[in-house]
C-alpha cells in the first residue's frame, strides 16, 4: 500500500497534467466560440489549480530537502534559457508570436493580472515540479530498478539517461524538440551531479522564470 502511493505520487501529477492538456485539442473541435477555439485561456488555469492541489496532496512523499549546488543549478539554468531562445535570438528563426497572449484581457486589468499570475505560478512552480518530480525523482530511477526508491537520486545508468532525456524532448512541441533534448541532458546532469531533486526544481523553475520574463518583453507567445 505504501509503495502504490509512492508510485502514485511521483506519476498522478504528471498524468493529471498531460490528460488536461490533452483537453485542449478536444475542444477545439467541437466549436467555434472564443472560449471553445481557445480552450487554453481557461484549461491552463485549471490545469494550474488541480495539479497544485494533487502536488499538495502527495507533498510528504516528495525528498525535497534543502537544496545543494545552487550554483551549478542557476548556471545550468542560465544556459537552457539561451538555448530556447537562441534561434529567435541569434540564429534569426522566425518569431512566435502565436500562442497564450494574455494581452487579449488588456482592458479588462483584473482580468488581464490574473491570467498572467496564474501563467507564471504554471510556468515557474507547478511545472518544474510535475515534471521533475516524474522525469528525475521517479523515471530517471525508476528505468533502473522498479522499486525505484530504493536507488538514491543522480544513480547513473547510460539506458536511464537516453530515455529520459530524449522522452523529456520529445515530449514537447516538434519546434522545439533540439532544445528540449538539450535540455533534458542538462537537467539529469544537475540530478547527477547534486543529487537533490530540490536543486532540480530550482534549475526548472529559474530557466522558465527567465523565459516568461523574455516573453513577456518580446511578446513571442508561442514559448509559452
């Protein structure tokens, strides 16, 4: 019973998460109004609610202890921030300004600082923590042994290092797939080389702080 909720509290989040995701598309075809075209501008924010609710939920089973090697981790995160924005940036790609705007709500103030509020509590808590507790707490362990609490965090394993990284690429949009499985290298190496989940999170949560912040100066709502 106690290794079910274990299992349960490393996975549930995740599958809560992707499965409201996966609501997106599914009202998009079913019509035609804004907030059925756009499902994004009320699913994100429920998404953000029920997964902060089940993370709250499980947070005793979570090994968030006091982080190690901040340092690294802020560094890391300093480089995975260039990566995502350098084709934009430097290699002169294509801007993305189509995606989560929240300047739809511009005259509506109340309206407009809570979707980005919720925007950035999604961006910058909840999904470090949904994912890195799956992708590095629980796969990255669990690809080595079933029970997988029994191996320490940042065991190295070549078979548990590939899959992880590349599934956690793969995992985001095509566009984004090179940066993602960059991405995915870099943030087992922080698990490797701290083990602490806790550093982990911090690393996820800076780089996408910094990336809601370059959002939000350049407008490019498609890195959303």
């Amino acid at each position: 019973m106690a290794q079910r909720r274990k299992l349960a509290a490393y996975v549930v989040p995740m599958a809560v998460f992707v499965a409201l995701l996966g609501l997106d598309g599914l009202f998009k075809r079913v019509g035609d109004s804004f907030w059925l075209s756009s499902p994004e501008y009320w699913i994100y924010p429920l998404q953000t609610l029920i997964c902060a609710g089940v993370l709250l939920y499980f947070w005793r089973d979570y090994p968030l202890n006091r982080p190690r090697g901040l340092a690294l981790g802020v560094g890391i995160a300093i480089v995975v921030f260039v990566i995502w924005i350098s084709p934009q940036t430097f290699l002169k790609r294509p801007p993305r300004f189509t995606g989560f705007n929240p300047d739809l709500f511009a005259s509506q103030p109340a309206l407009y600082w809570v979707t980005v509020a919720l925007r950035f509590l999604r961006l910058v808590v909840v999904v470090p923590l949904v994912e890195e507790i799956f992708w590095r707490g629980f796969l990255l362990r669990y690809l080595i042994a079933e029970e997988f609490e029994r191996i320490p965090l940042g065991t190295f394993s070549w078979l548990s290092f590939w899959i992880v990284a590349l599934a956690f690429g793969f995992s985001h949009s095509s566009e984004d797939w090179p940066s993602a499985i960059l991405t995915g290298i870099l943030y087992n190496g922080v698990a490797y080389w701290t083990k602490n989940l806790s550093t982990c999170v911090i690393t996820h949560a800076t780089t996408n702080a910094l990336l809601g912040i370059w959002i939000m100066q350049t407008k490019q709502w498609g890195f959303w």
